[in-house]
C-alpha cells in the first residue's frame, strides 16, 4: 500500500509573531512535522503541500505578494513533490487536489497541518462526504486561537469533532508503519 502525506498550509503566517495567524504554542507541531517530512521523503511517500492564498486583494493575510504567505523555510517542496494552491478552506477547493483524490487507489492519506479547526477540518470532513478516509496527525497540527478559547482548547476539540470522520494518529505511530 503506498502512503500519500498532505501538509496542509504551513505557511509563515502561523509562525510570525504579531501576525493574525500567529500560533503561540506550535514548537510541538513544527517538530513533528519535521520528523514526519523527513520520514515520508526518506521512505519514498508521495508528498503533497497545499497553501492557502486569498483571492481577495484586500485581505491582511494569505496574500499571493505576501512573504507571510509562503511556506515555512523547512517546509519548501522538492521539485518532485506536489503543491496545490487553494482559495477556500477545503483542500478539494482545488480541483486538481479533487482530481488527484480521486486518482489515488489503494492508498493511506495522512493529513497534518494548521489549522486543525478549519482547513484541516474541512478537508476532512469534505472528503469523508466523497468516500475518502483520512488519518490526522493531530500532534503534528494545531489550530489558532479565539478571543473565547486556547489554541490547545480548540485543537483538542477538533481533534476528537475529527475522530467521526477519520482515524486519529500520532508522529510516532506514523514512523512505527
């Protein structure tokens, strides 16, 4: 069975401070996306990396002329590594995301990224509606805080929203395959 790994937005948005996106608790996150990334590269996973662009221009964040919006340093793609860019929340907003989808057979998707309560989320949950099955990596993926609650609140929450809809896994699951 081959493995695909969708990295979902990380961007430099989340890790500027100061910036509307800005997780304050995401060292965690970001070290297990690295071990994770080099792990699918070093046992030949299909990689997909989706970022999230505006269409808006007048927008404060994710903008296409913006430095905040690309990826996050150890986070570039290979040449060899797929990347969608999408407008909405949902992965399946890009069509060739959709089409790639639908493409895959006998196949394990592991989604991570940020964040938790809405892309993430709305990937999922879309894809659940078209047959797909998932497995998030919830210790490799966060969500950004409210005025009303944590970002830890909010992750565990859509975290345990997620578990009807896909398998929920860990880094070191993920590594033990």
């Amino acid at each position: 069975m081959k493995n695909v790994l969708v990295l979902i937005d990380l961007q430099k948005e989340y890790i500027i401070p100061g910036r509307p996106f800005y997780l304050e608790n995401n060292e965690s996150s970001l070290a297990n996306l690295k071990q994770l990334l080099y792990h699918a590269r070093y046992a030949g996973w299909e990689i997909w990396h989706v970022r999230h662009l505006e269409s808006a221009p007048d927008r404060a964040v994710f903008c296409a002329d913006s430095p905040y919006s690309g990826f996050i340093d150890d986070f570039m793609p290979q040449q060899h590594e797929q990347v969608f860019l999408k407008h909405d929340f949902s992965c399946f907003s890009n069509l060739d995301f959709a089409k790639a989808m639908q493409e895959l057979q006998d196949v394990s998707v592991f989604i991570a990224g940020y964040g938790s309560t809405m892309c993430c989320m709305a990937t999922i949950i879309e894809g659940y509606g078209k047959g797909f099955a998932f497995q998030f990596i919830a210790d490799a993926s966060n969500a950004k805080r409210t005025d009303d609650f944590t970002e830890c609140i909010l992750h565990k929450a859509a975290t345990s929203i997620l578990a009807a809809y896909c398998r929920i896994t860990t880094t070191s699951e993920v590594i033990a395959l």
